[in-house]
C-alpha cells in the first residue's frame, strides 16, 4: 500500500495547528470543566482497563475464514509508533468527530458540542425542541456539516427523544450562533424513527452525491429490519431538505438499503464506493459484527441470516467477526482504499481492506474507541470509556491523534 500519506503525517504533527488539551486541576473524570478552557501541552492517553463484560477477541477473520493475525507489518499504518496526541479530554460520552478545516467539533450524547478551535475547547449547549434523551445508547449522535457550512453555520444531528413512554429520535437542521458559543434548531428532516436503549443507530453523513445519509438501528424490533414500510434497521437517504430523492432504489422512500441491525459508521471511498460498519448480536449467538459494501436496494439480511449466511435476494458482508465480537461504531476511509474502525467492545483500532477482507488491528490502549477520522493526512480517534460500559481512567474521554 501507499504510505506517503502517513509519512505527511508525522510531518504535519510537527506543526499542529490546535493545541493539545488537558482537564484542569481537580476536574473529575467524565466532565468538561467550564465554559471555556485554554489549550495545555501535550499528554499520552492512560491505558483503560478491559471493560467487564469483555471477553477477548481471537484474531479477526474475513468471512473466507482467513486468519490475518500475522499482518501486522505492511499497510497504511505501519509507521505508527503507538503514542498519542491528546487534543481534548475530560469529554462527556462523546460520541461524533467533525471538521471545519482546522477547528473540531464532537457531539457529546448528553446534548452539547464541543468546539476546538484557536488552542481552546469551548463547550456549546445545543438549544432543541423536544429535548435530548440520553438513555442507554441514544442522545445527541451523529453530526454532519452542511456543505456550505463556513457560509451558513449550518450543520444536521440525530438526536433521541422521549414520546410518552417511548424513545425515538429525529435528524435536524441546526445552526452555530455568530457568537460561536451555542447551537440552535432550525428545521426539522426527518420526525418519528423508531429509537431504543440499544440498537439505536445514530451515523449520519453527506455522501458524494450530496444527499444526507442516515443509519438506523432496529430498536430492538429485528422484524423491522426486513420491513421496508419502517425506517428501522435501514440506511436511509434524504435530501438536506428531508425530501425523498426521485432516484432512490424504492420509490417514495427514504430507504436506501435495510435489514440492517444496528450500524454506526458510514463512510465513502474515493471512487465512490459506499461501506457500513454493522453491530451483530454479541450475546449467546456469538458477535458476527459486519463491514459491508453499501449497494442502493440491497437487502443485508437482519435477522434473517447471521454473520457469512446468505439466501436469495440477499447480500452477504465482505467481513464478519464469526463468533467473536469488536462492536464497530464509526469508520473513515483512507487515501489507501482502506477504512479505520472504530471498535467498542473490541477496544482498538483496525484496519479493513475491502479488496482482500482482511481487518488488522492497528492501535489499541485507549479503550473503547466511538469513531476514527482521517483529516488532512492525520488519524484521530475518540475514545468511549464514560457511557457506562468502559472503564474510565484520568482524563476520559479523550479525542486523540495517533503518532
């Protein structure tokens, strides 16, 4: 593969243009202390614990079965030397990385946004009607910049909400006031998707064509996966206005594709090229957590057919984890035609080539890890260990750039 991107990494390190941050004196774990803090000099991630209910993962396998432990030279990140540069902590069950050329922003589920930008990290209360439920896995999720952002200050978050005694969740339009210091509603997209404690998707991204792209999970109703009468369990695609684009696969309908069971991370290659990471079932069935090549119509099987299993009409993943389990949550492709994988239960980084199936893993020692970026020739990571499933250290959590 490739590696002068990476090697421009590891120059543009050298002149970083956000400083690293660190929590102020006293701050407990988990908390963003204060409106507004000054960037501080660099740190090393604490290594995090294994969480409870973790048990180890054998080497992963593409769903051919072959065993690719010993990959561990070659690839885009073979000059990766292991240590970290902490660019944000003490940061509340974050959950979303965005860029505006050099400033960051992070959705945090509990209902804010962090800016960093000019050597501070500014914390902005997002001001929404219904308000964020954060409960089990939902809260303020995903977040994608409108394209136009740096003219409109205009960007689009999912976000769980309380309907009764029920969850569900909605995608936005929301805007950055001229202060900077705080977001407000402005339309709403897409109303009523079905949300629950688990199972609750949450990625959203504009794709290549420009229409806003939306994962949901099967909240905990697998037979709506199937179901393309539902918005459940599907990849939808919408235009920024929340209209029905004329050329999707089913006309009058946000699906995209569907029998899916939970996917948080979408992402594109540079030929176009559409990919998914997906949460199996990681309980008695086993993990057969899924990367999967997203194709208009398709129908990926949930819960149907488990892990390398396949039957008519029905497309199978390029990767499952057979019995093992990683949780994969955000992806970001690469200049090499491979995509980073933010794994949760899995606690590391990988690696997938869609060409070969093979996943690797790459960087672990932060702990539960939400989402992966790749941004100007840099590799950041945000790590997960403060929902409740990890096991916080000082200073979690964390936004990372791997060195």
């Amino acid at each position: 593969m490739n590696l002068s991107w990476n090697r421009k990494a590891a120059a543009l390190l050298l002149v970083l243009p956000i400083a690293a941050c660190s929590g102020q004196a006293g701050s407990p774990p988990g908390l963003l202390p204060a409106d507004e803090k000054p960037a501080q000099a660099p740190d090393v991630a604490a290594e995090a614990s294994p969480e409870t209910d973790k048990t180890p993962a054998a080497p992963a396998q593409p769903s051919g079965g072959e065993d690719t432990s010993d990959a561990a030279a070659g690839g885009a990140f073979a000059e990766l030397t292991g240590e970290t540069q902490v660019l944000a902590d003490n940061l509340d069950t974050p959950w979303e990385i965005q860029f505006d050329g050099d400033t960051v922003y992070l959705t945090l589920r509990g209902g804010s946004i962090v800016k960093l930008a000019d050597g501070r990290q500014t914390l902005q209360p997002v001001a929404l009607n219904p308000g964020v439920l954060e409960a089990g896995e939902g809260g303020l999720l995903g977040l994608a910049l409108a394209p136009d952002f740096a003219d409109s200050r205009a960007a689009y978050v999912y976000h769980t909400y309380g309907k009764g005694n029920e969850m569900r969740n909605r995608v936005i339009r929301i805007e950055e006031e001229p202060s900077g210091k705080s977001w407000t509603e402005t339309a709403t997209v897409l109303d009523d998707i079905p949300g629950a404690r688990v199972h609750d998707g949450g990625r959203i991204a504009f794709g290549p064509d420009g229409m806003l792209y939306v994962t949901t999970g099967d909240a905990q109703d697998d037979g709506s996966a199937q179901d393309t009468g539902s918005v459940a369990g599907k990849i939808l695609r919408m235009t920024p206005e929340g209209e029905v684009p004329s050329d999707n696969p089913i006309e009058g309908s946000y699906v995209y594709s569907y029998g899916h069971r939970n996917s948080q991370g979408i992402d594109w290659l540079e030929n176009g090229t559409m990919y998914a990471s997906e949460h199996g079932p990681s309980g008695s069935s086993g993990g057969h957590d899924e990367m999967n090549e997203i194709k208009p119509g398709a129908n990926y099987g949930w819960p149907d057919v488990l892990g390398g299993e396949t039957g008519d009409g029905l497309t199978p993943p390029l990767y499952h984890t057979g019995e093992d389990a990683l949780a994969p949550s955000g992806i970001a492709a690469t200049p090499d035609g491979t995509l980073l994988v933010a794994n949760l239960r899995g606690e590391s980084l990988t690696e997938f080539d869609p060409a070969t199936g093979e996943m690797r893993e790459v960087w672990s020692g932060g702990g539960r890890i939400r989402d992966a970026a790749v941004h100007e020739g840099r590799i950041y990571i945000l790590t997960n260990n403060t929902d409740g499933r990890g096991s916080p250290q000082s200073g979690d959590d964390k936004l990372l750039i791997l060195q």
